[in-house]
C-alpha cells in the first residue's frame, strides 16, 4: 500500500457488534486495472477512519483513543493525542507561494497600513 493508489472501505462484521471489516483495494500498478488486489482484515469496532501514514498505517478511531494500525502485521500503537477532531493535516513545503512578486518594501508598506487601521480603531 506505501506508494501506492488505494481505496479503504470499513463495513460491519456480519458475526459479530463489536467488529468491523477493513477492505484494502491497493493498485499495485498505477494505471493498469488488472493490478487492483483486495486484502481484508478484521478490526475491534472502528468509530472513524482518519487517513493513512507515509509507512501505510491506518490512523483511526476506537473507543475515543488515535490508534494506529498496521494492515500487514496486525499490530496497533495507541498514540497519545487529545482531540483528535481539531488537528488538521498538513504537508511540509519549502516552495514560496508568490514569492517572486514579494518585496521588502511591499512588506513595509502593509506593515505601515496594518499600524494605520489599528491606530484609527
């Protein structure tokens, strides 16, 4: 699944409450259909799916704890954060949106403006 298009589905287990079924569509090869393998794994009840890692863990919810999950091994981490529902994802980048229209005096200038309008309040 690491580098890989994917589709991650969870459905009830038919046997059991307390159970879901975690079906793993993974392209193996980007482009050719004939490459889509379905994997599934059983999983304690499931409350919300939040994405996946760089290493193909799932992050997601059980009984109010961030466990991440790896569908290989089987293996869970609980990790240690709070209120999950207000985190957001982010992505690092070293690009400069705009950054050649950016001048020092341009920056000035809206620093000056900023000063302005808080000053007449």
């Amino acid at each position: 699944m690491k580098g890989s298009l994917a589709l991650i589905l969870f459905s009830k287990d038919i046997d059991a409450i307390t159970h879901s079924i975690c079906n793993i569509w993974v392209m193996r090869e980007y482009g050719v259909v004939e490459s889509w393998t379905k994997r599934c794994v059983r999983v304690d009840w499931v409350r919300c799916f939040y994405g996946c890692t760089d290493n193909g863990e799932l992050l997601i919810e059980k009984a109010d704890e961030l466990v991440s999950f790896d569908p290989e091994s089987l293996n869970e981490n609980i990790l240690a954060i709070e209120a999950i529902d207000y985190t957001a994802n982010s992505m690092e980048s070293l690009v400069l949106l705009d950054g050649a229209s950016i001048s020092y005096d341009s920056m000035e200038s809206l620093v000056l403006l900023d000063a302005a309008s808080v000053s007449s309040e």
